[in-house]
C-alpha cells in the first residue's frame, strides 16, 4: 500500500469513527469523503451509508464535524443523477456533470464531488473510499425503483 492509499485510508477510518454516534445501531455499508462545492466556498462532508439510510455529515478541513448530520432515507429522494446520467438534460449536459453525484432530498439539492469512478481515481483514493462509492451509488440507484 503505498503512502496515497495509506492517507485515504487513515483518512476513512476518522470519517467512520466520526459517523459512529449517529448510526444507530446500523452497519455501516460504505463510507465517502465527498464535497459540494459552491460559488466562493466549498462544503466537505463524510457519507455513511447504511442498509437504510445516508448520513451526511458536514465537515471543516481538518476532517472534524460542524454540525449535525442530515438523514436521507430512500424515500427522501426526489431526483437523482450520477455522473449526468439519469437527471435531466440540463444534468448531462453540465460541464461538471461527468463529476458529480447530483440528488434533491427534502427539497434540497446536493451535487457531490466525489473522488472515485474511473480507474486513475480509483487508483488514488483507495479501497474504503471506492467500495464506500460503489454503495452510496447503489443506494441512489435502489431509491429511484
């Protein structure tokens, strides 16, 4: 494992114990560092996944939690779109949109950035980072049946 991998993992190892108080009792599937970014700033936020829920929980720079966490259920999911596919055509059309993981829960909307989904990326984010991926993607694709 080399030093990148060994960052990201260290890195998803604070992200879980960070999520630990909120998840309930519930396993946690996957974990994901992902932002949101925004005109002049950028939102970091820690995914945990779970059989039933998202827990997104927003983070500073230094990888420690600002606030409460925002419970997603499948049900919560009005819209979603991964890498421009799925949404709308203004979704695919997006410059960015081959980046981002976009969904609205709760009348809110959340366009990821998340690292991972190719192989360069894969290759530097790391094995938690990539299968914490494949589950927030395979919770988005259940919550949209």
């Amino acid at each position: 494992m080399g030093w990148i991998e060994r960052g990201w993992e260290e890195l998803s190892t604070r992200l879980r114990l960070a999520l630990e108080p909120y998840r309930e009792g519930e396993d946690l599937v996957g974990v994901v560092h992902a932002n949101q970014p925004g005109l002049f700033s950028t939102q970091l936020f820690a995914i945990g996944v779970t059989p039933t829920r998202l827990i997104l929980l927003p983070l500073d720079r230094r990888h420690t939690a600002t606030g409460e966490p925002v419970v997603v259920r499948p049900g919560d999911i009005e819209a979603s779109a991964i890498w421009g596919w799925g949404g709308s055509l203004s979704d695919l059309l997006s410059a960015s949109a081959g980046r981002e993981i976009r969904f609205t829960a709760g009348g809110r909307k959340y366009k990821l950035m998340v690292l991972g989904g190719n192989l360069l990326e894969d290759a530097l984010s790391g094995p938690t980072q990539k299968s914490g991926l494949q589950a927030l993607l395979e919770f988005l694709l259940a919550a949209k049946r």
